[in-house]
C-alpha cells in the first residue's frame, strides 16, 4: 500500500503524528502520557496541525 503524505508526515513531524493518533481514536490525554507532554501542549499541536490538513492554513508552531 502506498505511504499517504500524512502517514510520511507523522513519521518524521511529532504534531502530525499526534494529530493522526487523534483521528484514529486516540485521546490527547493518552497522546500526553504517552509523549511525556501537557495535555493542553497535545490539544494545541493537534489542532494547529488540523487547521493545516483540513483548512489548508499555514501555521508556525514554536516549541
């Protein structure tokens, strides 16, 4: 099966690959947890990384 640019993306990129975790099912609770991260830190990636996939929005996240 080919790679689809959001799997390739969420292998390199740690907010895509939360943001793909988030829409299998995953919560941004368990996503912290697992990331040793806040989970505010999770919900904002997953969503400026949703604004970007699904509203095409450039957006800079800074760590």
């Amino acid at each position: 099966m080919p790679e689809t640019i959001l799997t390739k993306l969420s292998n390199d990129y740690l907010p895509f690959r939360l943001y793909a975790e988030h829409k299998r099912g995953v919560t941004s609770a368990q996503l912290a947890a697992a990331f040793a991260v806040s989970d505010p830190w999770v919900e904002e990636r997953i969503e400026a990384t949703r604004l970007m996939v699904e509203k095409q929005i450039r957006v800079e996240l800074v760590n």
